[in-house]
C-alpha cells in the first residue's frame, strides 16, 4: 500500500496540476486532491470490513478484481443501515 500512495499523486499530477492533497487514516488510507479547475478526486484504500456503510449508489469502482461491488446493497436506508429480520 506505501507503493500507491505516491504513485497516486505522480499520476494525478500528469493529468492536472494538484493546488491541495491531503492524505489520512480512516480505516485504511484516505487521498484528496484538488486541482486548479477546483476538480476533487478522492482515493480510498480501505482496511478490515471495506464498505461498511456503503451502497452501490454512493461509490464508483475503478477496479474491483474480487467483484464486492456487486455484493453491496443497491441502497441504504435514511440511517445507512439495512433493516433486520
């Protein structure tokens, strides 16, 4: 994961010149970058339970080799949790 942080941020930087980037733990790794046309990009490299609190319609794959997006729910409900029972 060390090797795609900073390979992350030259590939960014070939596409369009970044004016911020941040990089945080947040179960796993979190990259913002902006760029100059105030585009936003967001790389997150989870850890542990993935996509705890996701839906297919809140997240884009770029690349997905064990197919887990298609084991999301389609949608959550208003409390990002899926009802019991």
């Amino acid at each position: 994961m060390r090797d795609v942080c900073p390979a992350w941020r030259t590939t960014l930087e070939n596409v369009t010149p970044i004016v911020f980037r941040n990089q945080r733990r947040a179960g796993g790794i979190l990259i913002n970058a902006t760029s100059a046309d105030w585009i936003r990009c967001d790389l997150v490299i989870p850890n542990g339970t993935p996509f705890h609190g996701r839906s297919r319609d809140t997240v884009r794959v770029l690349i997905d080799r064990d197919g887990l997006y298609g084991t999301l729910p389609a949608h959550l409900f208003p409390s990002g949790r899926m009802p019991t029972g």
